[in-house]
C-alpha cells in the first residue's frame, strides 16, 4: 500500500487544507482589523487637517477683528497669536507631509511602521494640497516679513482670503480619501464573500471525500460484522478503497470466508461416513486455512504400531500401500500420549534424529518439508493422529498453530464422529453377515443334531458313547453361539412400562440360588425402599441382571458373597451396583470386557456383556466395571427412571 493512499495521509492532508483556511481566515482577518485600523487613522488626521485650517480661519477673523491699537497689545499678540499661528501650520504642514510621503509613523505614535497604500485620488488630492500648502507658506512667510516683528495683520487678512481654497483641497483629500477606502471595503467584501464560497466548497469536498473514502465503507464493514453475527458466514464487503479501510474490508473477508469454511468443514465432517471422502474434503478445503498440499491419517492397531490408513496429495488421494510404523519413541506417540497439536518446522532434520521416526522419513522422501499432528483421540473408537504437511518449509506459523489449537477439539470430535459412523456401519455390515450366516449354518446344525440323537438311541462302544456325548455337548455350545450370536447382531425392540426395579432384582437372586448354593455363595439384596419406580422394559432388565449376576457367581471365591445394591442418585437415576469377592481383572482385559467376542471363560460366547450393555444403552443407560484389591469387582449400571 503506497503512503499517498492510506488514510493517515489524506486525513492529514485534509486537516491540513482545514487548518490553511482557518489560517488564511484568521491573518485575513487580522489583516482586515490592522486595514480598519489604518483607515480610521487616516481619516482622522484627514479630519485634524480640516480642523487645523478652520482653526486659522478663525484665528486669523479673529485677529482682524481685534487688530492691537499699541505695542503692548501688539507684543501681546506676538506671544499668543503668533505662536498659534506657528503651531498650526507646522501641524498642518507635518500632516501634509505625511500623506504626501505615506508615512504615518510620527504622527501616530505608533511602534509598527504604518506605511499603507492610497488610491490614486488620494494621491492626486494630496498632492493638489502639498501644492496649494507650499504656495500658501511661501506667500504667508512673504506677507509677515521678518521673524522679529512680523506683519499679523497682513498674515490674517491673507489667511482669511486663502483659507476657503484651503479647506476646499482638505475636502477633496477628506472625500477622496473616503471613497477610497469605500471601494476597498467593496472589494474586500468580494474577497471576503469569494474566500468563504472557495472554503465552502473546499469543505464539502472534504466532507462528500470523507463520506466516500471512511464512513460508507466502515458501514459496509459494520454491515459485514451484522451479517456475520447472524450468522451469514459468507458474506463478502466489498472493498473499493486502497487504504486501512480497505485493508480492514479484506482482513474481514478472510476471516468470514474462513468461518465460512470452517462451518462448512464442520457441517460435512458431522455428516461423512465415509473415511476416504472425509479425508478428501479435509484436502480440499484446508488450504485456504493453512498451507497444505498433503494429508493423512494414522490409526493405532492392537500391536502396538501405528498405519497410514488413507492419504491425500494435492486433493488427490495418494497410493502409498500399507504402511505401518512403530509407535513407541515416535513423535506419534507423543502427540497422542499429550492430546495437542505437535510442530514439526523440519522433517529432514526431524527425521535424522532417530532412527524410530519412520514415518517422518517417509513425509521428507515425499518432499515434504513442515508438518502438524493432530490427535484424533477424544471420544474416538479409534485413536489416530491427523497430520497436515507442506512442501514449504517453515511454512506453518503461531497464527496457524493457534488456529488448530482453536479449532482441534471441534475437528477432533467430528472426525471421531465420522470414525464411529464409520465403526457403526462396518459393525452393522459385519452384523448382518453374522446374522446370515448363522441362519444359513442352523440348518445344517439341525441335521447333525438329527443324526446324533438317531446314534443316542443305539447301541455304541463305550468310546463311541463318548464322542457321542462331546459332540451333542459342542453342538449344544454351537447352538448357544449361534443364539447369542443372533441375539447380538438383531436389533432390539423394548416394551417399556411402568414397573418396579425391587422385585426384578428378587426374581433375579431367586434364579440364581441354585447356582450360589453350589458355591457357598451369599445372594445379598439391598433396597433402600420396598419400590423403586421406573419406566423400562421388565423382561429386558431381568435379561440384563441375569447374566451380570450369573457372571459374578460365576467369578466369585467359593465361600465369599455376592451383593446387590440400589444407590437413588436423584429423582431421575437409579443406580445398581453388584460386586463379588473374586480375583481382579488384569487391566488389560478389563478394557476388552464389553468387546464382542472377547472371554476369559473356556466355554463363553464372549457377547454377554455385549449384549448386556447394549440392552443397557438402548435403556438409555450406562454400564461401567471397576476390578482391583480386595473388593474384588464391581459393575455399576445407571438408569433413568423415565425413557
């Protein structure tokens, strides 16, 4: 932006031109003041002239009309009249002088010099009167003869005779000096009226420039922010100035196309389901947010490694194979072991630090010189790392990393959003095809079950006997397997009605008493209330008990005890705890409990607890478990009492 184009310099520029008319008016002000001043100056000396030669007008009758008899009253008038006499005509001749020359210093007494410029009638008049008043000295000196004994009669009687012409040259000066000064008085009104209209315009262009360049396109941008307020992120201000204004116009574009991106971001990935089409609207739409020409992402396997699921370069996916890396000691790991963002400002240099950074080897053989992990981990069915990369390097800076410290969690929750649907669908697919096949393999299953019971009525050797009895005992398991197997993969429908939890739970240790007593072990029920309201399905919750309370049996030390106890959190949660005093749960089978699949027992199905919390959860409930020390485990159910 050129220094001529900002606001700085052309509100400065037009407060200057302000302050150069407000200076021009105030010195024409001033200088108007000083030309009034002069004005009333002249005119009043002009006005003394005209008195001084009344004055020896009237003097000079007098003395005619008084003409001394003696020489006493002639000695008299030498002393009074005379020297009258002098005096006014030095005073007449002094004024004379100064306006025949222009200067007006001595006879103003003033500190400044006062030299102002007269019209040319002025001029002529006065010099018409300096003539006419070297004329009438000379004749008047002629007249009155030597110093020592003047003529004053003969000097009156010519003053009398010559003062009508005099005071008519003091009138023509007096007139012609006033219509001067009138016609100055016309022409600075004309430059007065002139100056003010040339200000006036000066000042509404100043106005309509400020109106043009500074309040219409800072309301534009007001009307930006509104609209982006409300939530119209796409809205664009139009930018037609080359200055701050302007500059602020496209700063607020880049920020409302970048909310807007960033909202269409979101919207997309709490919609994808899709992996591969997600990862490519991530490539597609972060390079007007960051640099970034290539991304992907990382997913952590049950072996402890770490593989490159999907990738995309330049918003094309790239063919990479697969590709898994270890995790431990890699700045992998350590992105997902802190929940943050990880800057790598150098992969060739990164990558040369360690043998164990693989993958960063693989970024740098790619060309790719600055990168961004991302940890996909809050809430996520898988914990993964998003990693951004650039052939630029140094290229991600603070505004960058601040942006994806800001924007982590919401892309985080969204992409594990997309991860669960994702997880979801497989888990629905995988269903369905468990499901079929295990209709399709009880068919089969009856016609073995069939031919056995055909050999359980017939005479067989006593080893034949046997593996008769341990094939009907694995069908039978088959034939539990394929039940749950059903039971899991089948949606589940509820018949909610207004019930009690109490006597559920009753019913439940009543089932489980044989089982207990074989065992030695203590059914313990505590109900804080003989009932416990609550809106569920009955068949489904004595389901859900059953098997928690058949598993704690099951896992109990002979001889110890098994307790149930219902814990009111509040009005709307009811909670169920339900311990034994069995051995602990190593940890890392404690988090695979509710796996699919996954059991400790060497005849389970390992979907009990499966299905178990998802009868839970379609309750709109939760189920944890807690294993560790002497208290042996515990799982906690929570239930609302309203569905």
């Amino acid at each position: 932006m050129q220094f001529t184009h900002t606001l700085k310099f052309q509100i400065g520029l037009a407060l200057l031109a302000l302050i150069a008319l407000f200076s021009f008016f105030s010195l024409h002000t001033l200088k108007i003041l000083d030309e009034q001043r002069t004005q009333g100056a002249l005119l009043r000396l002009a006005g003394e002239l005209q008195a001084t030669a009344q004055h020896l007008a009237m003097q000079a009758m007098n003395y005619q009309k008084n003409t001394p008899q003696d020489s006493a009253a002639y000695t008299r008038d030498l002393r009074l009249y005379y020297r009258d006499l002098m005096n006014n005509t030095a005073q007449f001749d002094d004024i004379c002088k100064a306006f025949s020359s222009g200067d007006f210093q001595r006879q103003l007494e003033m500190h400044e010099p006062m030299n102002p410029v007269l019209g040319e009638n002025t001029l002529n008049a006065a010099f018409e009167l300096e003539q006419y008043w070297k004329q009438f000295l000379r004749d008047l000196d002629k007249t009155m003869g030597p110093d020592d004994m003047p003529h004053l009669a003969e000097a009156a009687t010519l003053i009398v005779e010559r003062n009508p012409e005099l005071l008519e040259k003091t009138r023509d000066l007096l007139k012609a000096l006033d219509a001067d000064f009138r016609q100055r008085a016309r022409e600075t009104n004309i430059i007065i009226r002139a100056s003010f209209i040339v200000a006036l315009v000066i000042a509404i262009g100043i106005m309509f420039w400020f109106y043009q360049r500074v309040l219409r396109p800072l309301g534009a941008a007001v009307e930006g922010f509104r609209q982006v307020s409300a939530g119209n992120f796409s809205y664009q201000v139009p930018v037609k100035a080359d200055n701050e204004i302007g500059f602020l116009a496209q700063s607020f574009n880049q920020l409302s196309s970048r909310l807007d991106n960033l909202f269409k971001l979101t919207t997309r990935l709490q919609e994808g389901s899709d992996l591969n089409e997600t990862l490519e609207f991530v490539s597609r739409s972060f390079p007007e947010l960051l640099p970034l020409d290539w991304v992907g992402v990382l997913f952590v396997s049950t072996d402890g490694n770490i593989q490159l699921e999907r990738a995309y370069a330049d918003g094309q996916p790239e063919e990479l194979g697969i590709l898994r890396f270890a995790l431990k000691n890699t700045l992998l790991e350590e992105c997902l072991n802190s929940g943050k963002p990880l800057h790598i400002p150098d992969i060739r240099e990164t990558a040369l630090q360690r043998s164990s950074y693989r993958f960063l080897q693989v970024l740098a053989e790619r060309g790719r010189r600055d990168a961004i992990f991302l940890p996909v981990t809050s809430r996520s069915p898988i914990p993964g790392v998003l990693v951004f990369a650039t052939r630029q390097a140094h290229a991600y800076q603070a505004e960058h990393m601040q942006l994806l410290a800001n924007l982590a969690t919401v892309i985080t929750l969204s992409f594990s959003r997309t991860l669960k649907l994702a997880e979801h669908a497989r888990l629905a697919a995988i269903g369905q095809f468990v499901s079929d096949i295990a209709h399709e393999i009880r068919t089969p299953l009856a016609t073995v079950s069939m031919a056995l019971d055909y050999f359980e009525n017939t005479e067989l050797p006593e080893a034949a006997r046997k593996r008769l009895n341990l094939a009907e005992q694995e069908m039978a398991r088959i034939d539990r397997l394929l039940a749950d197997i059903l039971r899991y993969a089948r949606p589940f429908s509820l018949n909610p009605q207004k019930t009690d939890l109490c006597p559920i739970l009753q019913k439940v240790i009543n089932s489980q008493q044989p089982a207990a007593r074989e065992k030695q072990l203590s059914l313990l029920l505590d109900c804080p209330a003989p009932a416990l309201p609550l809106v569920a399905d009955a068949d489904r919750l004595q389901q859900i008990f059953i098997n928690l309370v058949n598993n704690a049996v099951d896992a109990a030390t002979p001889g110890s005890k098994v307790q149930i106890r219902v814990m009111p959190t509040d009005d709307e949660i009811l909670q169920v705890m339900i311990q034994n005093e069995g051995e602990a749960i190593p940890p890392e089978q404690l988090e695979r409990l509710f796996e699919p699949f996954f059991t400790t027992k060497p005849n389970g199905t390992g979907l009990g607890l499966a299905i178990t919390r998802r009868l839970v959860q379609a309750h709109g409930g939760s189920i944890s478990v807690q294993s560790g020390g002497k208290q042996g485990t515990r799982f906690i159910l929570r239930l609302p009492r309203m569905l």
